[in-house]
C-alpha cells in the first residue's frame, strides 16, 4: 500500500482526473440503466407506496459507510481530513440548505447527479438546470449570495465541544458517543458503524420486494462502491507535505458541477481538471454511452413556459441549497454520511423532507395549470 501512495503521490494530479473520470464514468452508467433517482424514489413511496428504489439509496449509504470506515482502519484514507468532520456544526446550513435542495430536486425532475444523466441522454432541460444550479452555487460560495451565507453560519453554528463537555476534533459521531461513553474514537466508529451500517442492511434486505428486484440491489451496490472508491484514490493521494493539499473526497455533484462550469471557461488557464470536474464529466459520457447502447437517446426540451419556470427555480434552490448543507442526495446523502458526520445524516432527513413538501407544492402548481 505504500508503494502504491508513493505511486500516486508522485504525480496526485494525473492519477485524481483520471480516476475521477472512470469513477464518474461508471456512475453515470449504473444512474442510467438502473433509474436511480432520490427523488424517483421518495416519489415511488407516495405514489405507490414503492420503497425500493429508496431502499437502493439506503443501501449506497450503508455500502459507502462500511468502505468508507474500513478504509480509514487500514490507513488509507484520514476521513478527518475531509470537509465534512469539522467540529463545528452548522445546523442551519444543514437542515435548511437540505431542505432547500430536496425541494428544488422536485421542481427540476431530479437531484444534481439525476440531472447529470437525463444531460447524457439528451435532456436539455436537465442541462439548463446544472447550469443554473452551478452558477448559483457559485453566488453562494462566494458571490453575491456568499456575504449573507457566512454570516448565518456564524450566527447558527457551534462547536459541539460544549454540548459534550469535552474537546472535540471532529462531529463524528463515533468520537461524539466515544467522548460520551469514554472509550476510543476508533471503537466508537466501530460501534456506530455496525449499528448504523448493519441495521440499514437488515432495513434494505428484509423488504422481499426489495430482494426480489436485483436492479435495485446493483445499483446500491454498485454506487456504494464507487463512492468507496472515490475515498480509497483521494485518500491515497492526499499529501499533507504537499504545496497545495487536496483534501481527500469521494463523489459529491454541486460544487463540482459549478467547477466544470469555471474549468471550461478557463482550461487555458489550468488545462488539468480536478477530481470532481471529471467525476462530472464522467457522469455525463457514461450515462451517454447507456442511453446510445439502449437507443433511448432522445433530445428534449421544456414542455412550456410553466415547466421552465418550475425547473430553473428548483435549479436556483440546489444550488444555493446545495452550498449551504455541503453536498447533495450523493454527496452528503452517501457520501457525508460514509464519515458518520453528524451534519451528514441532518443534511440527509432535511432532503427528504424537502422532497416530501415539494411534491406537495409541485401538485398543487400542476393542478392550478389544469
């Protein structure tokens, strides 16, 4: 394993595009073969009382959370190092940001990465959606939004040193119930993830609709991997020595979707895109290369005025949703929640209760059209 770090290590930049591309690649292909889609799923559960495909989400989570975790055991990766355990909560960024983006994943058909796929084949709403999204994720960032963003995080958030009575290094909830129970951060991972990790396994797998559906089992497996993946290249090409540490990350589709916006304006400038730029792009040539396979690639546009509008006002809010809870129904959702970030698992129940009052209002918009 050390040689292979010092492989990676020696030329980080080659090796985070590359893989970044491949991981993205086969990202997009499972999204699209499979139909996985977070908002698809919460759909299915109101419509018709259909879990599986929320299942094949719970699934992702759980896959990524036991990779995630068994990777750090064996030094591969410092998940500390991520953006996600920072001992700092921000529950308004989470919980708000979150809901904002489940909201607005309705109003434009699907969340970042679901819209990154309908692009791959051939949906130019969808395009016109990431567009936007990542624009405003931008403003967000550091934009016009930017000034009024920082300054709600710093009035909402704190240090959850104080809620424990101890120091803290990081909102993970393995150190949090360690801290607590005073026993190691590393037993206090274990414990949580097997908890967590193995009681969401028994929630995918006793459903018998869910075990009788293997398109549904692949594509939490197969995602759940990729995001496992994403943690072991990061990870291993992560120096801190280096002049501009890449802090290691796996996938997540907002902010990056707003960097392949700036990449491309700019290529000149920086001709070697990063690992979530390519993960993007990836995204996008291998839901592509389904849709020709299948022959279901079809151009398509806006239906009417009312459909754009629904879709770009949802683009608006993922963007700016987006930013404010760190991720999306991947990267938080799967992704966050792999480093049992306490922010993560908010972020994940405020998306989905986003999504539940978006259907809502999407019904009531529907209906005032009739």
């Amino acid at each position: 394993m050390d040689a292979l770090k010092e492989t990676i290590t020696a030329n980080p930049g080659i090796w985070l595009a590359s893989g970044g591309l491949v991981f993205g690649l086969v990202f997009g292909a499972i999204v699209q073969s499979t139909n996985f889609c977070t908002m698809g799923a919460i759909s299915d559960i109101r419509a018709f009382g259909d879990w599986r495909r929320f299942r094949a989400w719970v699934l992702a989570a759980a896959i990524a959370l036991i990779g995630a975790q068994a990777l750090e055991s064996a030094g591969v990766v410092q998940l500390a190092k991520s953006m996600y355990l920072t001992p700092t909560l921000n529950w308004f960024g989470h919980g708000v940001g979150g809901a904002m983006f489940g909201f607005g994943m309705v109003l434009s058909g699907g969340c970042a990465s679901r819209n990154l796929a309908r692009v791959g084949a051939g949906d130019l709403r969808a395009l016109m959606v990431l567009m936007v999204m990542g624009i405003f994720a931008y403003m967000t960032i550091g934009g016009l939004i930017g000034p009024l963003r920082a300054t709600l995080e710093q009035a909402t958030a704190f240090n959850l040193s104080a809620f424990v009575g101890a120091k803290l290094a990081t909102q993970g909830l393995g150190e949090i119930i360690g801290t607590i129970a005073r026993f190691a951060t590393p037993t206090g991972n274990l414990v949580v993830t097997a908890l967590i990790g193995g009681g969401a396994l028994v929630y995918c797998f006793k459903d018998s609709k869910f075990r009788a559906s293997p398109v549904h089992i692949l594509a939490g497996l197969g995602i759940g991997l990729v995001a496992v993946a994403g943690w072991a290249l990061t990870g291993l090409a992560f120096d801190d020595l280096a002049d501009k540490p890449v802090a290691p990350v796996s996938l997540t589709y907002v902010r990056p979707t707003a960097d392949t916006l700036e990449w491309m304006q700019r290529f000149t400038a920086a001709m070697m895109p990063g690992f979530g730029v390519t993960t993007v792009l990836g995204a996008i040539l291998g839901a592509f290369l389904v849709a020709l396979a299948k022959g279901t690639f079809r151009l398509q546009t806006f239906a009417d005025v009312g459909d754009t509008r629904r879709n770009l006002l949802g683009a608006v809010m993922m963007g700016i949703g987006g930013v404010m809870a760190l991720g999306c129904t991947v990267g938080q959702a799967i992704t966050g929640v792999s480093t049992l970030a306490l922010g993560s698992f908010i972020t994940f129940a405020a998306i989905v209760a986003g999504a539940v009052a978006g259907l809502r209002a999407l019904e009531r918009m529907l209906e005032a059209e009739i």
